[in-house]
C-alpha cells in the first residue's frame, strides 16, 4: 500500500527532530551507536533492523527513506547494504 501523504524523513533527519543521540536510537533498536551512524550516512539496515527502526519511529521512517529514490537534492545517491 502506498501512502501519500507520507514525507519522507531520514533516520538523520528524524534523530535531529526528535533530539536523540545516536545512542540513544541505538539503544532502542538494540544496536550499537556506530551502526546508527552508519544508517544515518551511506549503510542500508538489514529488513530486521529495518522493522525496528520504522516501529521505534512511529512509521516516520520508511524502509524507502534508505534508499534516496525521491527528488531530493541525494536522488540516486548509491547507499551501501548492511
């Protein structure tokens, strides 16, 4: 199902939003802060932590908000699978 209405929001843009550290979102989805910090610059979470991260987000964050797909100013960016 296709939602419209849905923006799209990075884990970046979320964690800023929201005030939370890298550690802190780590330690919600039961990873490291480093992995964070790799979601939020070039690295694809697994489809395990990916469920994580849109529940921990309240579905603000999509699996298709990894993926640089939109027409923002990052379209087409390669980003690298965990």
């Amino acid at each position: 199902m296709i939602r419209a209405n849905h923006a799209d929001m990075t884990l970046s843009d979320y964690l800023h939003e929201h005030d939370l550290t890298n550690q802190a979102f780590a330690d919600l989805i039961g990873v490291s802060r480093e992995v964070v910090r790799r979601y939020t610059v070039d690295v694809i979470p697994s489809r395990a932590i990916m469920k994580k991260i849109h529940k921990a987000t309240g579905g603000k964050v999509q699996p298709n908000d990894f993926y640089d797909i939109g027409g923002g100013e990052d379209a087409g960016k390669k980003r690298r699978p965990a």
